[in-house]
C-alpha cells in the first residue's frame, strides 16, 4: 500500500490542541474587574478575537466584511436592467417591422403602421398587444421572440435560481418540463401541509429534477427556504422600483407567465411559500444606488443576498437580549464569507460552549452568570494584582504561602477539609484507610485523609461593606470596590479558610453578597447611602461567631444619606437627617461594644464625609483612610494582613 500526504485545507486543524477556556475567562475577567457585566465582557471578547490566536477573526471582523459586502452590492446594483432591456428589443423590433412596411403602398402597410403608431408606451401593454401581431418582417419577428425568451429567462429565473441557464434554448420540451416540474412541485406542497409527505417523495422529486435546483436541497424545509427567500427577493424587487417601473414590470411578468401556461401554478407555490415563512422580508423596499443595469434574475440574487447579510449582521452585532452565537446561520456565514468564515466562527462557538461545559459560566433565565468556580478565578486574578501592586512599592509578608502552617503542632490530627493547608498526617491517613477496609496495596479516599493541628492565630468574623450607590459608578470607584471585594474574598478563602467572611453591599438597603454574585455585580441606580442598615447585618454576622476576632471594614465614597425605618422601610434624605446620623453611629457605638475594630476606606473628600468618618473613628478607635480608586485593593488587604498578623 502506498501512502500520499498534504496540507490539510478542509477545515480547522483536526490535531490541533483544545483552545484552553481559562485565557478566554482571564480575558473576560479584565473587562469583569473594571466594572463590566459578564454578558457584555463575552460579548467584547467574541467581537475582539481569541486571545492567543491571531489567525481567528472575532465577531468585529466578520461584522466589518458583511458590511463592506452590503456595500458594494448597494453600490453596484440597479434593478431595472430587465426592463431597460425589454424596451430596448421592443423598440428594435418595431424599428424593423416600420422599416419594412415603408416602401410598401398597400393599405394594409398603413393599417399596419397606425397600429404601431397607437401602441401604448407602456412596455408591459405593448408586448401584450404585438403577442397576437402577424409581423412582416422576418428580423422584427426574430427580435421579439428574443424578446419573449428574455422575459420567459428573465422571470423563471427570478423564481427558480438558475432556470435561465436552463431555458437559454427555446425549446418546447424544455417548457413542458418545467410546467411539469411546478405541478409536482405544489402537489408536494399540499401532500406535506396534509402530513402525507415523506423524504423518499422528496428524493424522487430531486431525481427527476435536480438540475434545476442548483443549491442541491437535502429535504423539502431546505427547497422551501430557498425558494421563499428568492420568491421575497423578487416581491422586494419591485418593491425598489418607481410606481410607473413597478407597473411595468409586474405586467410583463404576468403575461410572460400566462403565455408559458405557467400563471396559476407559479400563484399556487407563492402562496404556499408565503404561509410557510412570513417571517421574511415580503415586500420591502431594498434602496440601492448602482450604476450598472442587473437582468431581473440577477438583480433578486443581489437583493436576497441583501436580506441575508442584513440578517447576518444582526445575528454578528449580538446586541439583542438572549443573544448567542448559534443564533448565527453558518449557512449564511458560508455563502456571503466562505468556509474560513465558518471555521472563525465555529472557534468562536467552542470557546462559548467551553465556558459553559468546564464550569465557569451558567444562564439563569436567559441571563449569564458567573458560577462560584469562575469567580474563585477572578478572585485568584483580583488579589495577584492587588500583591502585585504591594510588590512594586515595598516588600513584605504579605503573600504568606506557609500561613495555613503557621505555629507548633498541637499533636492532634482532625478530617481534611477543602482548603487546608497543614501538612497530611501520613501515618493517620493510612491506618484511616486500612480500618475501612483496604486491602494491599492501600487505596485511600478523600475521607481518609488527616492533617496535623496547629496553634493557629485565632479565627476572625470579616466584614467587608461596600457602597453600591449611584455616586460610585458617577466617580468611576465602583469598579475598584468590586474588585477589592473578590481579593479579599480569595484571600480569606485561600489563607484563611477558618475566617467566617461576609460581604455586604449597602445603597438604600443593605443585602449580603455571595461570593458567586460578586463578579457580576452592578452598583444600584437608586439614591441613598444606608450605612445603618449596612452595620445592622454586620453586627448580626459578628454575634453569630462570638468566638471570631471582630474585622469590619467599610468602603464607601458618601455620608450616610439613608437608614432603616422601624417598617423596614428605607429613609432617604440629603443633607443628612440628624436622625439618618444618630441612628448610623449608634450601630457604630454597637460595633464598638463587640470590641470591633471599624476601618473606614474614603473614596471621596469631600468635608462632610470627612467629619462623619472622623467622629467614626473618634468613637470607635478605627483608622480612616484616603484611598484612591487604584490602590484601594492594596490599602484594604494590607489593613486586613495587618490585622490578622497583629492578633
């Protein structure tokens, strides 16, 4: 056996490596870290590209070259070339016949010519008033029999792609197929809208005739797609043209079709196809602005591929709620950008479908969410460049990769748990394993594991509140509060898993965060700034875990301009109530009873702000600080480092 070997051409490279999802969502996560919604973050990186594979066009790209596509059809089109035509040999033939009758004396000659003279200048009514004409010059007859097949072409061509090709003979054989071929047609129509149709009525069809459906349908859907989409192409034609145009055309059409004997069968298939898809364009008026004149088969190839570019750039701009990429005909990918077009596309679908199968993304009622192992990401992401940001200004301890080990083993062991990191109790471990039955050699499960206790620092309850309110997206903070929020997240997770941590987000109410929200959280387009009620639920998180050293630290860029009525109904008022002050630092008075320590992190310095932090820290013994936006991440993990190292 011999072998013979290529370049492979068909397609993306079967061999090649899976694209690995995890850039795709590092990507994302940028967008996400700065304020943006996961949604429209998968939305900028299907339009941008996949990072890491320059060859791969993204949604822009492909979005770009519709477009140009739709404007160089525009540019280069004009949809009366047909009539142009049909008036042009109308007058030849005319021309001819006047011409032969000059020279002649005979009354009839004159009869004759007064007949030419009172035809209507309408083309479509003069064709139809010379169909009956006995003509005496032999080259006028040829002319408007050139005539007649260019229409007969022309409008069969406009309703079955490819049909001109097939008619370029006249040959009566020929037409008596094509009646055939329409009568069998909507007989198969009429069987499928009773139910009786089955696919081997199709294949017979196609034996008999597939030369004129050049598209090659594999089922009877297919044929009716193709067909509608042509036969509203042709009714958008003469949507396009002038009324006068649009008169005359629609009458040359009507009698060309009722000169083949074709009128009422070619009636009956467009009203069949119009019931089956009335969602296309029927109809609408197509503006072009070409200079070169188009045959009428022609000019309904432009127009239909027209709509479907339309249609694809809708599909591509992926700005409509639901939006996803299998929205995307790759059959219309295909035929208006080719198969490398279909392989972008498709690349970009796998990265799509990947986030969704390894875990990261999720919808929820048509909305697209984060999962919790996406956000751990996006947390590990936050708090590298928060440490990234300690490195380039000092050294220090800060990433502390032994802190799950810290102090002198107790000499007891306990269970693993996930996110442990004290060294495996080996010996323990495997005696778990044994007593459970093991045989030689040992095999172990995830509960036979043990790890060696620890004196280990006290466990702290955290309680990181953050302003959602309006102001923080008006001063372009709340990206930064977000992303300060998942480092200190991953943090705890990560360092400290023994900390009970809880984020609350505070505008006119309060609610508590859960870490797989945070991601993709949005400020709150409401007024109000409610730190009681913020302080209200951190203080209930606190006496859950009276043991649990007390850490509450508050980000915030306004004074508080709300609280809680005893109905459980926010109060907004600006400037502050008195009341709205009291009530929020007798919350804080109460913190300070719990021994916790409140830290207050401005974004903002303004003087009234200001002086309510101050007395916060007058009557806590918290710090305030004045954070920028951009290194807010870096001041809070080094306050909560600081701390934990302190204790």
């Amino acid at each position: 056996m011999s072998y013979f070997y290529r370049e492979y051409h068909d397609g993306p490279d079967p061999l090649a490596p899976p694209y690995d999802v995890r850039s795709a969502l590092d990507e994302m996560g940028d967008a996400i870290l700065s304020g943006s919604t996961p949604l429209d973050s998968l939305r900028d990186l299907l339009r941008r590209g996949l990072p890491g594979a320059p060859d791969r066009r993204g949604l822009d790209d492909l979005l770009r070259q519709v477009r140009r596509r739709r404007r160089e059809l525009r540019d280069n089109t004009r949809l009366d070339g047909t009539l142009e035509r049909a008036r042009a040999l109308l007058d030849k033939a005319i021309g001819q016949e006047r011409a032969e009758l000059f020279p002649d004396p005979s009354d009839d000659a004159r009869f004759r010519e007064s007949a030419l003279d009172a035809l209507p200048s309408d083309t479509a009514r003069a064709v139809q008033e010379l169909a009956d004409y006995d003509w005496r010059s032999a080259a006028a007859r040829q002319t408007f029999e050139e005539l007649r097949d260019l229409l007969r072409r022309e409008v069969l061509d406009s309703q079955f792609r490819g049909m001109r090709d097939a008619l370029a003979n006249p040959d009566p054989a020929a037409m008596e197929r094509v009646r055939q071929m329409m009568s069998d047609l909507n007989d198969m129509l009429d069987r499928d809208a009773r139910g009786e149709h089955t696919q081997d009525d199709f294949d017979q069809f196609m034996q008999k005739y597939g030369d004129m459906f050049p598209e090659n349908p594999r089922n009877l859907d297919e044929l009716v797609d193709q067909l509608a989409r042509r036969a509203a192409a042709a009714q958008r034609l003469l949507a396009s043209l002038t009324p006068e145009q649009r008169e005359e055309l629609a009458g040359l059409m009507n009698h060309t079709l009722e000169q083949a004997g074709l009128a009422e069968q070619m009636r009956r298939l467009g009203d069949a196809l119009y019931a089956r898809r009335p969602d296309l364009a029927w109809g609408a008026p197509e503006r072009v602005s070409g200079e070169q004149p188009m045959g009428m088969g022609d000019a309904v190839t432009a127009l239909q591929e027209l709509a479907d570019l339309g249609d694809l750039e809708t599909a591509l701009r992926q700005d409509y709620p639901g939006a996803r990429l299998d929205d995307i005909d790759e059959a219309a990918i295909r035929r208006a950008l080719g198969r490398s077009a279909v392989d972008d596309l498709e690349a970009l679908r796998q990265v799509e479908r990947e986030l969704e199968a390894q875990g990261y993304l999720r919808r929820n009622r048509g909305k697209l969410e984060l999962t919790p192992k996406a956000v751990r990401r996006l947390g590990e992401t936050a708090l590298r460049r928060v440490f990234a940001s300690l490195d380039s200004g000092r050294r220090g301890d800060h990433d502390q990769r032994d802190a799950g080990t810290a102090g002198e083993p107790t000499g007891s062991t306990r269970p693993w748990r996930f996110g442990d990191e004290q060294p495996i109790d080996v010996v323990r471990t495997v005696v778990n394993g044994v007593r459970r039955g093991g045989g030689a050699p040992v095999s172990l499960s995830v509960d036979d594991f043990e790890v060696v206790e620890t004196e280990r620092r006290s466990a702290a309850a955290v309680c990181l509140l953050v302003d959602l309110s309006y102001s923080m997206a008006l001063r372009g903070t709340w990206a930064a509060a977000k992303q300060t929020a998942l480092a200190l997240q991953a943090l705890v997770a990560s360092k400290f898993p023994q900390d009970a941590v809880q984020i609350i987000g505070f505008s006119n109410y309060a609610r508590v965060l859960r870490p797989d929200e945070l991601a993709g959280l949005e400020w709150d387009m409401v007024q109000g700034t409610n730190l009681h009620h913020a302080l209200l639920i951190a203080g209930r998180h606190l006496d859950r875990h009276p043991d649990f050293e007390p850490v509450v630290l508050v980000v915030t860029d306004g004074e508080p301009t709300a609280h809680l009525m005893r109905n459980g109904v926010p109060r907004f008022e600006w400037p502050p109530s008195q009341e709205t002050l009291t009530l929020t630092l007798a919350e804080v008075d109460k913190m300070t009873r719990r021994r916790a320590t409140i830290n207050v992190f401005m974004l903002a310095a303004d003087d009234r702000l200001r002086e309510f932090v101050d007395e916060v820290a007058r009557r806590n013994g918290g710090r305030v600080f004045s954070a920028s936006a951009d290194r807010l991440g870096e001041y809070v993990v080094s306050d909560f480092l600081r701390a934990r190292r302190t204790r």
